[in-house]
C-alpha cells in the first residue's frame, strides 16, 4: 500500500517508571493504571502494522509526565516553588487519580520536574514534528493527518465533566473544530461508525494539548484525538484485557483501512 500522509500517535499507554518518580512504585494495579490507556497499544497493533502506518508512543508512564499536557501545567501540589497554587491535579505531573486517589505525597522539585520533561516530553514531542518533517518530504504534499489515540472510563466519574454519564464507543474530537478540517472530521467519524462503533463528537473531550499544539489545518496539519470506551475491551476494575479484545482489533483495523483508503 503506498504511503500516504497520515500517522497515529499513542501517547498514554506507557507503563515503565522512571526511576525519577518512586512514589509510583508501591501503588496496587488498579491505582497505577487508573487513567492509562492500558491496552491502546495492543489493540491498534495489527491495524498499524498491516496498513504501514508510522506511529510515535511512549514506554513511559503518564502519571510522571502526561504528554497531553504542557509543561507549565503543573502546581504547587506537585512541584515545589510552581507559581501555580492549584488547578493541575491532573497536569504535566498528576498528583491524583480520576478517583480522587492521592498519589504524591511531597511535591518534587523543581529540578525533578525538569529532568522528567527532558526524558520524557522532549523525545516524544522531537519525534512528532520529525514526522511532520518526514510525511511533508516523502508525500511531497503540504497536508499531514494524525489521529492521537486514547482510551477513557465507560462512565464519567466526578473529575469529569459528565459524572455518571454512559459514554459512547468512541469519542471524536477536534478543540472546537480548530484542529482540522471539517472533511477530514466527518471522514473519521464515518470510518468508525462503519467499522460498527457508536460515536460521540466533542464530548465529553473536546481535545488536549496535542490537538492544540498540533492541530493547525490552515498550516496543513489535520489533528483529531480519538477516546475509545474501555468497557469493549477490558475489566475496568482490574485493568485486565477480556475476550472480546480480537473483535475490537478487528474492527479498529477496518477504521483506520477506510480512512486511509479515502484520504
């Protein structure tokens, strides 16, 4: 299949602790993988591989730095001296769980913090607009696609802004339709549905950092992130994959095939 300019990227699937965070080391399995998108990886595996689409992940945990985030989105609960009092709980660097569970006792400092970004944000970021760089030169067309993809809780929890709520399959969003184009949009909504998925749009997510920093489609740079529910694929209380994993492959292989096939 040629190669057309479209890649994915995965950037909450990471479980590895940096040696930078031990506060992360003694929590159970289902505190420590509350808010990964445990799986993800595994789950868009056979679609990547057989469609040849480039992608760019992490090995690392986004509890120690969320690469959805920026790194000025953090405060004074997790870094020491952050001008910041409160607000980023859940930002560069989380502080507690979508369950309200704690999980830094002592905020780092601010030399920590640094370190983290250089081994963590800096790489995964340098290889996002390397392939920008790359897709540009070898399509030789100015338009790059990128999907960001992600799982979220079946339900929303009170961190959330739809407490309670059941949410659909898949939840597609593009910041308030500024990170890409509304044809590239409908092309990916259209793609899931077909593959048999109930879709949502802009809720209960609009998009995070990723959409925002790279979702410039008057610049050529189509964005969309992608939530899939995780109540298709896995226990959510104890984050274990179930039976029902291969046919949700399967159908996340025909989502991306139609896309690429019609951009």
């Amino acid at each position: 299949m040629s190669q057309k300019p479209f890649f994915v990227t995965i950037p909450h699937s990471g479980e590895k602790i940096p040696d930078l965070t031990p506060w992360l080391l003694n929590l159970s399995e289902p505190v420590l993988m509350r808010d990964v998108d445990r799986y993800v990886d595994v789950l868009y595996d056979d679609a990547i591989k057989s469609l040849s689409l480039p992608l760019v992940k992490t090995q690392w945990h986004r509890y120690a730095v969320d690469l959805n985030r920026l790194p000025e989105d953090i405060d004074q609960g997790s870094v020491v001296g952050c001008a910041n009092a409160q607000g980023f709980e859940r930002g560069f660097h989380w502080s507690i769980t979508t369950f309200k569970e704690k999980l830094i006792s002592e905020p780092m400092s601010f030399d920590t913090h640094v370190k983290l970004r250089q081994l963590i944000y800096e790489p995964f970021h340098k290889s996002v607009k390397e392939m920008y760089t790359q897709l540009r030169s070898q399509a030789g067309k100015q338009t790059v696609y990128h999907l960001d993809l992600h799982s979220m809780p079946s339900l929303g929890t009170s961190m959330h802004l739809d407490p309670g709520e059941t949410r659909a399959d898949i939840v597609i969003s593009d910041s308030n339709q500024r990170s890409c184009s509304r044809t590239f949009r409908d092309l990916v909504i259209a793609a899931y549905v077909t593959a048999g998925f109930k879709v949502g749009y802009n809720w209960p997510y609009k998009g995070g950092r990723l959409t925002e920093e790279y979702g410039k489609p008057q610049e050529g740079q189509q964005v969309l992130q992608v939530e899939m529910s995780r109540a298709l694929y896995m226990n959510e209380e104890t984050k274990k994959i179930n039976s029902d994993c291969q046919k949700v492959s399967q159908n996340l292989k025909k989502a991306l095939s139609y896309i690429q096939e019609n951009l």
